[in-house]
C-alpha cells in the first residue's frame, strides 16, 4: 500500500469521530464499504456525508450542514489540524458542501451532499473494520447507509463516473455478495433522483480507466488489481445491471421520466419525498415547458433502450 494514502487514511479515520458527532449525518461511499462493511480490502481517501432526514427544506438542511460542519471544524483544529469549508454557495462545485482536513502530510475532503438527503432504508451502526483497527490502532463506529444503498448508490457512480476505486468497489461486491435484488432496488432509487437524464446514467459507454487507475488507485489495494482486471469488471457491470433491471422497477423509471411516478413500483414508502426525487419531477417539469419534444424523448429512447435489450436477449 502506498505510504502517501495510508497517512491519508489515518488522518481520516482521526477526524471520522467527530464529524458523525450528531444525529444529522451518516457515512456512504468507499469509505464506509470497504472500511467498516469489509475487512479494508482497499483504503479510501475521503468521507461522503449524508443528510439523515429529508424532511427539512433546502434552506434548512442547508443550516444543519452549515451547523455539523462548524462544530466539526472547532473539534478537529482543536486535534491541531487546518479546515476550511466551502459552502454551497461558496468555492464547492455541485451538490457537496466540502470541508477539506489538512495536516502536514495529508489531506482528508468531507463531502455532504445537499440535494440527495435522506434515506431509503434504515441507518446501520458500524464499527470500524478488525485490519483496520489492527493498522491503525483505531476503535469507533459511526452511523452508515445499509448493505443496499451503499451498493445502490456506488453502482450509480460506478457507471456515471467510472473511476477505478467505484469499479474496484464493484468487483468486491461479485465476490462477496454479487449483484443481489436489494441492491438493484436501491440502485434505481438512486438513479431516479440522479441529475443526468435516467437513459444516458443507465446506459453509459464504458469510458477508459487507464489515467486514473494510475494517478489515484494504484496503491490502495491489499492485493494487486490490474487495469485488464477492472476493465473485465467494467464491461461486466455494463451489461449486467441494465439487465438485472425487474419489469416493475423498468416501468417505475419509465413513468419517472413521464411525470406520472408508480410509486407502488417500488419498496421504499417514502421515495416520492425525497428532496433529490422532487427536484427531478420539477426539472422534468421545466424541459417540458421549454422543449415538450425533448420532454418526451426521456421515455422514448429509456424504452427504447430496454427494448434492444430484450431483442439481444432473445437472439442469445
């Protein structure tokens, strides 16, 4: 393992602690996969952040992360480490509010994302990993997404950013539990409340992993990974996951797109309040307005996807 990421993950598992010091917040991401589900068979370099309760508005689950993240700043300079947050309308781009943790030989970037709050499932506490504690001589838990969304929403990431760790991520999960219901399900939760159109997420060309795999993976896994391994996964999941798709889970994300969600399609009571689900149906609302034939084409060309599918199916 590389000394410069293994510094990194010690100041991250330092400030871990104190940034899930409060009911608000919970872990996802690589972080929380592969440093308290599995036994470390990869570091990870940053901590993803989500808002527990989607019930407040913007404006408010703004304040409660501006809030979180001041008192985490107070108690991590305390630990004698430099802050600095940028806002949601500050230097941070997209949908994070962003505090980066440095020390002299390491930076750690927390991410609380803004739009995606919520949960779909119940929180899971988790204890940090035995190799880990046995590294790092470290020893907490903190509040994590369950086994299905931090699948679900690491397999969203997977086919939009395709970075290695996400795809590394993606074959730890075929050796362990492979590609199971619960985690499709939480996948199309996911991919509903994602910005890009629903068809262009779920159906994304494979992309090169070459430059990233060597500038920020290499060196992160317990065991060797080669780029012909991950690129094998890539395509892999690139045909395994449009597939695995139910009818009921194709004809929710089919009428998402129409504006006329089948709620009943999906086992999450409460998907429909979701603020990342509620700013899609608003979005989809305004290109309707502006450009009713683009409007329409999200259906047309996710059905139509689906239905090359099912004719290359029936040739094989």
């Amino acid at each position: 393992m590389n000394d410069q990421y293994l510094d990194t993950v010690r100041l991250l598992l330092a400030i871990a602690p104190d940034v899930f010091d409060t009911p608000h917040f919970a872990m996802k991401g690589g972080t929380a996969l592969n440093m308290f589900v599995h036994d470390l068979p990869r570091l990870s370099v940053d901590i993803d952040v989500v808002v527990r309760a989607h019930g407040p508005g913007r404006a408010e689950a703004l304040s409660i992360i501006d809030t979180e993240l001041g008192r985490t700043k107070q108690a991590v300079e305390k630990l004698g480490y430099h802050v600095a947050v940028a806002g949601a309308s500050g230097k941070s781009k997209g949908d994070d509010v962003k505090l980066t943790v440095s020390s002299a030989g390491a930076q750690v970037k927390v991410e609380v994302n803004y739009v995606f709050r919520g949960t779909l499932t119940p929180i899971v506490m988790r204890s940090v990993a035995p190799r880990a504690q046995e590294m790092f001589r470290v020893d907490f838990a903190v509040p994590t997404l369950s086994d299905a969304e931090l699948y679900g929403s690491k397999l969203v990431a997977a086919l939009d950013r395709q970075h290695p760790r996400d795809i590394f991520d993606v074959w730890h999960m075929y050796e362990t539990s492979g590609l199971r219901d619960d985690f499709v399900d939480a996948f199309v939760g996911y991919l509903a409340g994602h910005n890009r159109p629903i068809h262009e997420v779920l159906f994304a060309q494979p992309r090169s992993l070459a430059n990233e795999y060597e500038a920020g993976f290499v060196g992160m896994t317990v065991d060797e990974v080669s780029l012909a391994q991950l690129e094998e996964i890539q395509t892999r999941l690139h045909h395994d996951l449009p597939r695995a798709l139910s009818a009921r889970q194709r004809e929710f994300l089919s009428s998402l797109v129409r504006r006329e969600p089948e709620w009943a399609q999906m086992p999450y009571e409460h998907l429909g309040e979701l603020p990342a689900i509620r700013w899609k149906i608003e979005n989809l609302q305004r290109l309707k307005a502006r450009d009713a034939r683009r409007f329409a084409d999200q259906e047309v060309l996710l059905r139509e996807a689906f239905s090359a599918l099912d004719r290359d199916t029936t040739r094989r």
